[in-house]
C-alpha cells in the first residue's frame, strides 16, 4: 500500500479501539475478540480492496447523535507486482470517478429539474432536494470535511460519468469523490483544504452517446465550530432614545436546512444590577446577503430585528439568546452595552 499513514509502525501505535473503527472505515471485517496484532494485519491485507485511491475518514458522534467529521486521508491501493500494480491503480484512480478527456462541456442543455441529495456524515442525514436555478445549474453549499451524496436520476439503460469544469474543459472528479456510473450515486468527503467553488459535470449517456447533462455547483467554505449569535445595532456605547432598533443575525453553521435557529430572545440587563427586563422575541428571516455571501445560501435569512421599548434610563447590557434547534436549547448570548436615554 502506499499510504503512509498505514505503516504498520503507526498503525501499533493506536490503541485497539482506534483500529477496529479504522478497519470499518476501510471495510475490513474485524471484532473486539481479534487481538491487536490481527487487527493490524487486517488493515495491512490490500486484497480486500480494489486498487485504485481511497478515502478514509474519522468522524465524532457526539451524545445526542450528531455526527460530525474530524480528518481524511487518501490512499492508494496497489496490489500485485509493484511494476504493473501503481499502473493500474492509478488507471483505476482516476476512472473510479471520471472521465476525464479535457473537452469541453457536453454541448446539450442541462436539466432543468432538481437533485435527491443530502449533506452530513450521520446514517440518518436528511434527504433533501435541491433545485436547479434558471440556468439548470444546482448549487450546494458545504464546508470542508463535509459529506455529500447525490443521487442522480437515470432512465433505463442509462449510465452517467461525471467530470469537474476546469475553464472551458472537463477534468477529473474531485479526488475522494465516487460515482457508480449505473446507479448515478455520487458521494463526496472534501478533506481539509477543499475551499471554493467546484462545478461538476454529470453527462448521462444512452448506448455511448450523452442524451442531457446535469450541472452542480457545490461550494465549499472553511469548516466553523458552533453557531454565531452577532448583535449589529446597538453598537456598544450607543447612546439610544425609545424605541430602539436590536438587530443582528444568528446560525448554527453546520445547520443543513435553513439558519439553526429556532428563536431568538431579547433581555436587558440592568448595569445597577436590578432584575433583567424581557425586551420580547426578536422578529426572524431577515434577509442578509451579506451572512449568505461568506456562509452560504441557507444562511441568507439569518437576520433578526426586535423594537425594544419601555426601558426607565440608565446603562443596560442587551443580551441576545438564540435557541439552536439542533442542540435543543438557547446558545451563549451575544452582548452589547447602551444608555438608554
């Protein structure tokens, strides 16, 4: 094997848990009653899989479920003689996922109907569609050390190959991506650094020949921890009269649908220290560009706004609470401090 990171020095160096999750991830059947040793020679016998590049992939489930992806690594499987097999497993890298022949896009109209897809590494991740814009492209948004699978629609008798948009020609696939040409399963694990917009090409074919297109934008930003709660208006130190404006915008960045949040409350708390004043619940779906542009699309209308009132003058800390629907409970509060005059 010529991956590295499989040396069977690293591999002693890993606790026995470590490895049995290491050899599911690669598809290697082995249980907590093979001693360490085993396991290691598991890992070590290629045979078990095809030559050509690899993925392997660590991920966390944390108490309530939730699933979320820590690293990769691609490797690559060469079995037999070390002449002939580093040929075929770089011939089978590169058709498991493309064809790639660097001509231009397939000179017919893309489809104009949406893609069965869904994002995240957990069994149970939501199956969504995602709709084509007015040109046919579909766009989906992600991080880095994302999961997505796409299930591409196919006629019978149809097979589908897929390709990146490089300028005016067709490369191959992503590396780490995998498309089963009959099927028209697609599925993807970025790894770290996959940052930007890639435009796929997925040409369906009927006896050799393409019969339509399916073009899918998928745009990828660097991977963010936690949800955001920001306050934009006051700004700290404002001096404001009544009623005032509180407005901002709140996500949960890993959300997969939409902004995260379920609702947003708005609390006063006097500095003199008396008992904080319920200020009410923030009108939602505020539209912002500008969260969507450095976020992605599901975040365009992460914006909250609420008219506070009926506060006596004096010096209070505003505090804004947002309730993460996938953490089921109110975020830590973003904070700004006024006079209210």
């Amino acid at each position: 094997m010529a991956a590295a990171a499989l040396e069977q020095s690293i591999l002693e160096s890993k606790d026995k848990d470590t490895l049995l999750e290491m050899a599911k991830a690669l598809g290697v059947k082995a249980n907590a009653r093979l001693k360490k040793g085993e396991i290691i020679d598991k890992i070590l016998d290629t045979t078990a899989l095809s030559n050509g590049l690899h993925t392997i992939v660590w991920t966390a489930t944390d108490s309530a479920g939730f699933v979320e992806g820590l690293g990769s690594r691609y490797f690559t499987v060469s079995n037999g003689t070390a002449a002939t097999s580093r040929v075929q497993a770089l011939r089978s890298a590169a058709v498991s996922a493309s064809d790639s022949t660097g001509a231009p896009a397939a000179p017919v109209p893309p489809a104009a109907t949406g893609i069965a897809g869904r994002r995240g590494w957990g069994a149970n991740a939501p199956w969504r569609v995602y709709p084509a814009d007015a040109s046919g492209t579909v766009t989906v948004q992600g991080q880095e050390l994302d999961r997505f699978e796409l299930q591409l629609n196919l006629a019978s008798g149809e097979q589908v190959t897929g390709n990146v948009r490089v300028g005016d020609a067709l490369q191959e696939l992503p590396v780490g991506s995998t498309l089963d040409r009959s099927t028209g399963r697609f599925v993807w694990s970025p790894g770290v650094g996959f940052i930007g917009t890639y435009d796929l090409v997925f040409s369906r074919t009927l006896n050799g020949q393409v019969v339509q297109r399916q073009d899918v934008r998928i745009v990828l930003r660097p991977k963010t921890l936690g949800p955001q709660v920001v306050i934009d208006t006051p700004v700290g130190g404002d001096q404001v009269g009544q009623p005032f404006s509180v407005a901002g915008w709140a996500a949960s960045l890993d959300a997969t649908d939409g902004s995260g949040i379920d609702t947003i409350h708005v609390w006063a708390y006097p500095v003199s220290g008396a008992a904080p004043i319920f200020l009410g619940v923030a009108n939602q779906g505020v539209s912002r560009p500008d969260v969507a542009a450095a976020y992605g699309e599901e975040f365009g209308q992460a914006g909250y706004e609420l008219q506070a009132q009926g506060l006596s003058a004096g010096d209070y800390d505003l505090a804004v609470f947002a309730w993460s629907s996938r953490l089921s409970g109110f975020l830590p509060a973003a904070v700004t401090r006024v006079h209210v005059r």
